[in-house]
C-alpha cells in the first residue's frame, strides 16, 4: 500500500490543559519515523510552545472538524487512511462514521469509551480494563458508504466490540522523555536539601502550584524547590508564597528541558494526568495529587501500587475549616516523610522505572499500521 496518511484530532488550551495534545504528539513523533505523513487537526488556543513543538517536527495544524460530518469530510479532504480521536467533547458518533467511510479509527480513551465505536481503542492508563472491550475480538465489518447523508447518534450505533490496547505498556512518551530514561533506576542517595520539581500540566488549569507549593513549604524541610508556572496569575500567587528557613523557591514557565528538570530531581510534586507515565518512564520519585475526577480512577492504582505516593484530591487540599486543614497536614507529612527518606524515595523510583519502558507507542503504532495493512490485503 502507499505511505499511510494519519490525522489525530485533539484539542489544547488554558483551559482544556495539553494532555490530549502531548500524548499525540508523542505518536505523531513515532509515525513520522516510520515515514508516515502526520496532520493534526484542533484548536490550540493561547499555548505557543505547543504550537512551536508541532511547527518544529513540521507537523501542520489544521482547525478541528467536530461533528461525525465534519470529521468524515476532513478525512476525505486530507486523504486520512487514520484518524486518531484524542477527546473528551467530540460526539461519540463521530468514531463510528469515521468507520463506515472507510477511515480507520483509534479512539484514545481513560477508562470510559463514551459510545464511541471505533477500529481500536487505546487505554494507557496503569491497570486499565474495561470489561465491554475485549482485548483481541474481531470486528464486524461495518458498510463502507461512499455517501453519509444522514450520520447515526451514537446512541443509535450498534455496540461493537473493538481491540482494546489497555495498560502503562501502551504508555504515549514524546521522544524527549524516551530519550532522557536513565539505563536504571535512580540509586540511594542522600541529599540534605533535597532538589523539588513542582508541575502540574502544560497550563496548570485548575491552578494546583500555588496550593501544593505551600504545602511543601509546611513541610518545613529544607528544599530547592522549582514550580512550573503555566500562567501569569499561577506565577504570581507563587511568588507571594513564603519560604522557611533553608527553602528556596523558584518559578519557571513552561519549558522543553522538562525532562532534564524531572531526571535532576530529588522528588517531583506532580498532577495524576498523562505525566504520570512521562514520570514512571524516567524513574522519578513521585507524590501525585488528583486534581479532577477524571484521575482519580488512574490515581488509586498508582498510589496502591506504589509508583508514587498519594497527597490527596484537589478539592480537599483546598478546602475550608477543620477538614481542609487536616488535608493539607497529612499530605504535608507524607512529603516530609519522602524529603527525609532517600530509601523511599529510591524505592519509589524503581519500581515507577520498571512498569513504563517507553516503547507504548511504538507498540500501538506497530498495531494500528499492522491492522490498516491488513484491511488493505485483498480478502
């Protein structure tokens, strides 16, 4: 067959956060160097180093299709063999649509299909299952219409059991992480101010770093602490935190060098969204908050697993009264206790660095270009 032509829509922004988009980011990365032609189609609003990032792989952005209509005539318009849906906001019909046109489709989910029915669907998250979406079923084969006047609701859509890719193995890193794991975990080593990573996503949309910073400096440990800062009023609610004796704080906007700043760290503060696995991946030391319902799920695994430690929800961090204030103490003692421990830190670490190899996405790569392969054989 000639050279795939993959489309992967998704969207990024202040609000919306650059999860969605980094994780394809990092399979536009993996296509392009098996020669496949890349597009990504969304909107990315207000995040000029996300769009320098596709600008420097010469990816092109094209505006979001977000109707099943729109997305089938994109697909046609651009030649798309593939479609990638990377949402939580498309209409769940459109996979399906895609499918009877003749796209091949892979749906990029975290623990709910939404509806969708789809060629393939990806879970990357530690643990994942989901019973209705068997790991290797056949498909049926769906009619091929050169026409769709009239696209079906989702709710309308048969419900089709599709390949399910589940687990931290299909983990989507960019190649910046990839090549920044270290050979082997992270050794025992004592430090007496110990170096601090605080992030919480591209843009920080639910405006963690302020919150955890003071929490970290509750501790009373002596620290370095760098905070990412993904907007202007993150920043300065930072700077108005004051440090204790032996603590430095720093902020710093979003940057490229994450990795290095990641592999550099002592312990890392981070948000329980798709960084986990860029963490795991480079046998960091990790406390995670959960900062939307979305990641809870994905959190508890963790946590129970003991990738990373676990400092609480969001909301309860920030909560008023006696209960918020217990919150932010227990989580406050579960830093101090990782601060002064390098054994646990370094336990941690190793057992984060073995459940995430960096190669999830060449292996969803190899099985979707695997299957358009396949469907392209004469039967």
């Amino acid at each position: 067959m000639n050279t795939p032509r993959v489309g992967l829509r998704c969207d990024a922004s202040p609000r919306r956060g650059v999860g969605h988009l980094v994780r394809c980011l990092a399979l536009a990365e993996e296509f392009l160097a098996r020669g496949v032609h890349v597009a990504v189609f969304g909107t990315v609003e207000r995040l000029p180093w996300a769009t320098a990032e596709l600008a420097a792989r010469g990816i092109p952005l094209h505006p979001g299709p977000d109707s099943p209509a729109e997305l089938v005539e994109a697909a046609r318009r651009h030649h798309l063999d593939v479609l990638v849906l990377d949402s939580y906001e498309l209409d769940p019909a459109g996979a399906g649509a895609l499918r009877a046109a003749g796209v091949f489709t892979l749906a990029v989910i975290d623990g709910d299909s939404r509806g969708q029915v789809a060629d393939l669907y990806l879970d990357q998250n530690f643990g994942a299952e989901l019973p209705g979406l068997p790991r290797a079923a056949e498909l049926p084969e769906l009619p091929r219409a050169a026409e769709l006047p009239e696209l079906p609701r989702a709710a309308e859509l048969p419900e089709l059991p599709g390949r399910l890719l589940a687990g931290s193995g299909y983990a989507l890193l960019r190649d910046s992480v990839i090549t920044a794991r270290p050979s082997a975990p992270p050794p025992v080593t004592t430090v007496s101010r110990p170096r601090v990573l605080a992030f919480f996503g591209g843009t920080d949309a639910v405006g963690a770093a302020p919150v955890l910073t003071r929490v970290l400096v509750a501790t009373g440990h002596p620290m370095d602490l760098t905070v990412i800062v993904g907007r202007p009023e993150i920043e300065a609610e930072v700077e108005d935190v004051a440090p204790g004796r032996g603590q430095v704080i720093r902020p710093v906007p979003p940057t490229g060098a994450l990795p290095a700043l990641i592999t550099e760290a002592d312990l890392v503060v981070s948000a329980a969204g798709t960084s986990t696995w860029e963490l795991c991946c480079l046998g960091a030391p990790a406390a995670l908050v959960c900062v939307v319902d979305n990641q809870r799920e994905s959190y508890t695994r963790v946590v129970r697993h003991g990738l990373a430690a676990g400092l609480g929800e969001l909301p309860e961090l920030t909560a008023a009264g006696v209960a918020g204030r217990a919150a932010r103490a227990a989580a406050a003692r579960t830093l101090h206790g990782l601060l002064s421990s390098p054994q646990r830190r370094a336990t941690l670490a190793a057992q984060a660095w073995s459940t995430v190899d960096g190669q999830g996405r060449a292996r969803v790569v190899d099985a979707v270009l695997d299957a358009v392969r396949a469907a392209a054989v004469p039967g």
